[in-house]
C-alpha cells in the first residue's frame, strides 16, 4: 500500500464534501479532524478490511455514526 490514500467523506455537520489523507500502515483507528469547510470536529473511524478504507464519521459529541 502507498503511505498515504486520499479520499472523500461528507461532513456531518455542514454536509459538505471534505478531503481526507489517511494512513494505511496505522490499521484501524478513531481521530478527530476539523472540517475544512465549517471548521467543526468531526471524529472520523476508519478500517481496512482490504485496499480500500471504510469511513464512518459523525459530529463530535454525538453518539451516532453516519457512513462516509
């Protein structure tokens, strides 16, 4: 895999569609990233099950997950 894969998401906040790098090698993991469009925390998991990442976001202090 590429050190780096870029991909998109819609943010849940503002529904905007968003960029996003991520990190292959590190697996699965959970973050925080600000939106670059309303500058709102968003906490974005990600897996791995193959090549291509499974996205799930949702708005930091909400309890739901949304698909990416």
């Amino acid at each position: 895999m590429d050190a780096n894969f870029e991909t998109t998401a819609q943010c849940p906040w503002c529904w905007e569609t968003i960029d996003l790098t991520l990190d292959p090698s590190a697996g699965e993991q959970t973050y925080v990233e600000d939106c670059s469009v309303c500058c709102r925390p968003i906490v974005v998991h990600v897996t791995w099950p193959g090549d291509e990442p499974v996205l799930t976001l949702r708005r930091e202090g909400d309890e739901q997950w949304a698909d990416g």
